[in-house]
C-alpha cells in the first residue's frame, strides 16, 4: 500500500469511518466474467475493503470456494440461453434482447435498494449494466468496447452506440487488456472511438499463478464452459475422440454445481471444478490446453505461457472474432467447433508457431484499485 493510501485510512479511521464497503458483480454468461474478478477482489481484500459479492448459481459456488467468508447478495442473472446450431444462437440471442433489457432495468431498482440498506461506497459491476448509480462511484468491466456482430459493421456501429449509452452512466470504464499495441483482445477493447467516461486498462486478469511444475509430454487439459447446449455438444464431441488418444488427459466440465460425475480411468481424469491453485497445476502440467474460446481463458493461457487450441462458441460473434485475431497473431491455434477433430487439432498446434506475448510489469489493477479506494475515502471525510 503506498503512503498516500496509508495517510488516507488513518485519516478516516480518525474521523471514526469504517473501511470501504464494495459491492462486486459479475455476470452470470458463463464462468470467465467471475475468474476474472477474482484478482479484483483479491487486491481489494488486500486493502483492507470490505468486499460483497452479488451473484446467484454456479457464480456463487465458484466465488465461495475461492472465498469463504465473504458475504453474498443474491442477484438474479440474465440467464442467456443459446441454441444447438451456429445460426439458431445468433437469432435466438437477438429473440432474447428483450430479456435482457428487463433484467437490466430490474437490477437497477435492486442496486438501488441494496444501496439504501447497506451503505456500499462503491460498485464494480462486470458486465451488467443497471448496477450504476447516481450518488456512489460505479465502475464497469468489459474487454467489449466495441461489440462484434455477424451482419456488419454498420449493425456494430449500432451496438456500439448503444454499449457507450449504458458505459457511460457509470464513473469509470476498467477494460482487463494490456493498453498497448500487443495486446489480447484487438478491437474489442482498442476501438477507435471510445466512451465518454475515463477509461483505464488493467492489464491481463487472471487468478492464476506460475509454478515451477514440469510439463508432461502428450498431457492434455481440456477446460469445459459456457452456455448449455454448446458445452455439452463440445463435451460430448472430445469425450468421444478422447478413447483413441494415446496420451493422457485432464477433463475439467466447468460445473461446480453439478454433483453427476464421469468416471475416471488411469488415463483421462474427470472433474466438475478446480479451484484456482488446483487449476494452476493442471495447467502446468499440460503440453496443450484445449478450451473455449471466451477471453478469460485466454487471459490464463497467455498468463501461464501455454500452447493452447482453442474453440469458439457457434454464433457467439466475440469468440469468433478472437479466434481468427488469436491466430493471426501465433498467440493460440484456433478450431470452429464444426470442424473440430481432436488428433488433427493436435496434429495442426504441433505445426503451429506459438508466439505468446511477455506480460507487463506494470501493476495497473492494483494502481487503478488504489484510485478508486483514495476517492472513495477523500469523499467520505468531506461528508463529515
């Protein structure tokens, strides 16, 4: 903590004031929107916040695995559902726009009751747009500035209009990107137009750590996620192939709810969920990683320097996208899921050449985190 910080907290704790109470809250589509907010809440604990977490489901039991303690608020999600094909995602999403606009309106009204009862100083909301407010700083995550779209660009101009409606009802827009020319998400988060609120880059988010673990030869992790059907389909795809391969395999479903298990052989080990120390040796055990295609598994890949394949999901436009600018630029070998075959796959990383870019040293989360902390406590000692 640097020394303005520390004068700050002695400041309010001599005006009697507790220490900031943070409201964190990440979407429910998937589980990607919750592993990245965990380094997020890790240096807010380290600051000594009291941190809540608003989220409901699988959400909830990831977050209290890796936090035990902490206290949760219930928050409905959007419950996006997708379809069993490439084109019936992309309609049945757009069916859903609707839904979505409901749920945030009605997140809104929540935070705002929410506010009232337990005086939080401050919301970081990932991805869900009604958690701002109009008397207490409200932070917005994204790493989509610019959201892609299958029909054009002109149809991305709209989107983006109306993503900078929302972004910019909030005080701060944090985008988990490196800032600079080498960075993980291209135009998704390096548009040239952006919303009228700071922006600040984080730098890559991930809860993982290096380990010095020796990789082993022909060891596959394959990390399941996303929406039903479409992670079923991939499971079922892989699981099939997996009983031909000659080598071993860890199997990671991503449904830290489910209590059905796969049945484990000497080769191929099943699990429902890892927690992030258990994740972080699997994946350094791995010769290459096998996952979706969502941006905070990419953010792990690169973090641990590993070769990855990576699947986007049919007829989510953003995955698809990273695909192709993942693979121009060496950083993963990329499969759409309707061509995908395991050995060949494994055949086209072997030919591929990897470049995966170094990280910053550059602690921007916990910089940008601090700024949050010294405004919140420089406002709460005027109020006296």
């Amino acid at each position: 903590m640097n020394q303005l910080l520390k004068e700050k907290y002695q400041a309010s704790r001599q005006f009697g004031l507790r220490n900031p109470r943070i409201l964190v809250a990440p979407l429910d589509w998937g589980l990607g929107h919750v592993t990245r907010c965990v380094p997020i809440i890790e240096e807010l604990l380290r600051l000594q916040c009291e941190v809540w977490i608003a989220t409901d489901g699988p959400q909830q039991q990831l977050l209290q695995k890796e936090f035990p303690g902490i206290s949760f608020l219930k928050l409905d999600g959007y419950k996006i559902k997708y379809s069993t094909s490439h084109i019936g995602t992309v309609f049945k999403i757009l069916l859903q726009s609707k839904k979505i606009l409901r749920a945030i309106t009605n997140e809104n009204a929540w935070l705002k009751k929410q506010v009232k009862e337990y005086f939080f100083d401050a919301v970081i909301s990932d991805n869900r747009y009604g958690l701002y407010h109009t008397t207490i700083p409200c932070v917005f995550i994204t790493h989509q500035l610019r959201i892609k779209s299958p029909f054009g660009r002109w149809t991305e101009n709209i989107l983006q209009k109306r993503n900078y409606r929302f972004i910019n009802r909030f005080s701060e827009c944090w985008v988990p990107d490196e800032e600079e020319e080498i960075n993980l998400a291209g135009e998704l988060s390096h548009p040239v137009k952006k919303p009228a609120v700071p922006v600040k880059y984080l730098g890559i988010l991930s809860r993982l750590s290096t380990l010095n673990i020796e990789e082993k030869k022909d060891h596959l992790l394959i990390i399941l996620s996303g929406p039903e059907p479409q992670r079923s389909i991939l499971e079922n795809k892989i699981i099939a192939e997996l009983s031909h391969y000659n080598g071993t395999a860890t199997v990671v479903r991503g449904l830290p709810e489910s209590g059905r298990m796969i049945p484990s052989t000497n080769m191929i080990r099943f699990y429902n969920h890892l927690n992030a120390e258990e994740l972080g040796i699997e994946l350094s055990r791995a010769e290459y990683i096998i996952s979706r295609c969502g941006y905070s598994t990419v953010m792990d890949v690169v973090r641990m320097q590993k070769k990855s394949i990576l699947v986007p999901t049919p007829g989510q436009s953003e995955q698809e996208y990273l695909a192709d600018y993942l693979s121009l630029k060496h950083i993963a070998c990329c499969s759409r899921q309707k061509e995908f075959s395991l050995i060949q796959s494994l055949n086209k990383a072997k030919q591929f050449s990897y470049h995966l870019p170094l990280l910053s040293k550059k602690n921007n989360l916990k910089n940008v985190i601090e700024d949050l902390i010294i405004f919140i406590t420089n406002s709460r000692a005027k109020s006296q």
